[in-house]
C-alpha cells in the first residue's frame, strides 16, 4: 500500500513510535529511526522491523534540541533513501512543571524537541514532498493540546501549538492535494515511559501498579481504560494512506470521548 515510500518517525525505539514505525513498515515503508535508546534497543528495533517486514529500517541519532542534527536528520534520510515521504512528529521531552517552577532551560529545551524540531523537519521534507507532489506529516499532539491541566505547561504550549502547526502547514500545501497534515490527540496511552512514571507513583503510594493505574486515569479524567499504542500507530498508518488524503488539516482525538465529553465525565 505504501511501498516505495520513506517514513521518518522520530521517537521511535520504543512506544507509539516505535509501533508507527511497525505499522508503516508492514505496509511496505522504509524507514529511518530516531530516538533514545540503548544500542541493543536500537539494534533490536532495527533488525526485528528489518526480519518482520522486509524493508530498509535506518537509524540516525539526532538530537532533536539541536537544530544542526535535526537539519541533518532529514538530510541523511533523503541521502540514504532518495527521498522523505512520510514524516511523522512523535518524540517528546516532558517536565511535569507549573509554569513558576518553570526553570528557563528546561522550557528551551521542551520547545525545542516539541515543537521547533517538528518545524525544522517539515521545512526540510516539504521541498521533496512538493516535488514529488505526494507527502504526508503526521504529529503527536494530545487531549492536553485541547484542554489545559495544572503542572503541565511545557507539554500543554508545546502540543497545543502543534495543533496551529498543523492548520498552517495544511493550508501552506492546499495547492498539493496528495500532501496532507494532521495531528493526533490521544489520551492516556501505556507506554513504557506511562508504566515507569506510574510505577514510581505507586511506589510514593505504597501501591501496587495494578492499585494504581485506575486512580492515575481517574485523575486524568480518563474513564475508559488506557489506550495501546497499537490502536493510536494505526490511526496514523491510515492517515499515510491514499484512502485518507481528504483528511488534512485536522486534530483527532484518540481518547474514549474523553475530550468532547468532559460535562457528562462522573455523571454515570
């Protein structure tokens, strides 16, 4: 369905990256990794998509706060596969911080990997994109890029800005109807940075993760159980697709209803 095509995923050793990466390589995509890692994480990654899938699986270890690897990310892509169809935004920096505790550096380095890494890629892969007059630039926004929540204030500009990002680049590409940009806002997905951090709170609590995780989704607000990464990488596989390219422009909750069904949250 899409062979031929190159995928760049950032964030993408492991969780919702890593399983986009899966997606759009069972469908034929090549694809070039980036994200944090151990060697064998990497190496696993790599040659378990390579085994499964039989496409080329590249890594390159940018780090997405710096702009000259982020320009050179795209650039290796485009050298060592020809060309960059498909860019999907999905590494993420988080500091759980009110915006008082806020410290200056950890806010520039948030915006940085959040969101000015995402706007350096796009300006790298748009010119091939338009060239070849085909691209799709999916990004991971949130349910906290809809909403507003206390103590979140780098991830909450970050992904809410993803969301104008998105209807920018949208409308920059109108000319071009097979390019598309959408974002995705899920909500609570288990990841395995998810299951650390609430397995470090259960620990705080005297918890075991089982205790714990209905109360961290209570408090998120989150009534349906947590979202896989399967079933969110899915929904962008399908955004890569041809079947999808009159869907552009657009922010797409993955979340249970949670987002557009906030005043009948705990009236049941």
């Amino acid at each position: 369905m899409l062979k031929g095509k190159v995928a760049l995923v950032t964030g993408s050793v492991t969780g919702i990256g890593m399983t986009t990466a899966r997606a759009l390589a069972e469908m034929g995509c090549d694809i070039m990794l980036n994200g944090l890692g151990t060697a064998d994480e990497i190496e696993r990654t790599k040659s378990t998509i390579t085994h499964d899938f039989g496409v080329t699986v590249k890594y390159h270890g940018a780090d997405l706060a710096k702009r000259s690897e982020v320009e050179d990310l795209a650039k290796s892509t485009q050298d060592q596969f020809g060309r960059l169809d498909i860019l999907i935004n999905n590494a993420v920096i988080r500091y759980y911080k009110k915006v008082v505790d806020m410290d200056p550096k950890e806010w520039d380095h948030a915006l940085a990997i959040n969101l000015t890494a995402p706007v350096n890629l796009a300006r790298m892969a748009l010119p091939g994109m338009i060239e070849n007059k085909w691209g799709r630039i999916v990004s991971m926004s949130s349910t906290l890029g809809l909403s507003g929540r206390s103590g979140r204030m780098d991830y909450i500009a970050t992904k809410t800005a993803l969301i104008g990002y998105t209807r920018a680049i949208a409308a920059e590409t109108l000319a071009w109807p097979d390019i598309t940009c959408n974002a995705l806002c899920p909500g609570s997905v288990i990841t395995p940075f998810i299951r650390k951090r609430i397995e470090g709170i259960a620990e705080e609590r005297g918890l075991s993760f089982e205790e714990m995780a209905p109360i961290y989704r209570k408090e998120l607000g989150q009534n349906t159980d947590f979202i896989t990464p399967e079933r969110v990488s899915g929904v962008i596989a399908f955004l890569c697709t041809d079947a999808a390219k009159d869907i552009n422009g657009v922010s797409i909750p993955i979340d249970g209803g949670l987002a557009n069904t906030w005043m009948q949250q705990g009236l049941d």
